[in-house]
C-alpha cells in the first residue's frame, strides 16, 4: 500500500498533473493513487522528487500514530 493519494490530496495536486511530470498516463497513475497497483521503486523515487518529499512519506502509514 501506497500514500500517494493522501499525498495529492495534502499537497492539493491533482492526478493528470503527477501523470504529466512522471511521463506516465493518467490511467496509470490513478491505478498507483487507487492501490490497484504499485509503482517500481524507481518511479517511487521519482514521484518523490517531483513532490518534493521524502520517499518515505509515500510508503509509511500515518495511521495509528
């Protein structure tokens, strides 16, 4: 599980924008966003950078805490 969404949603960024920067279709990126499916670690890295947050922040649950 990814926290892509969660991510996008604080940062107020939408989907087709990520999609544009990272090269990919929407399509793939709503099915990273959805958790249908998981992004490499390099494009991980990659969605990182272009958020500008530590990769971490996308793989680490908040929840609980």
């Amino acid at each position: 599980m990814n926290r892509i969404k969660e991510v996008l949603e604080e940062k107020g960024i939408k989907q087709t924008w990520l999609a544009d920067k990272l090269g990919k279709s929407y399509n793939m990126v709503n099915s990273y966003v959805q958790n249908r499916r998981q992004p490499s670690l390099n494009t991980l890295n990659k969605i990182a950078q272009i958020l500008d947050i530590n990769v971490r922040t996308l793989i680490t649950s908040n929840r609980g805490s």
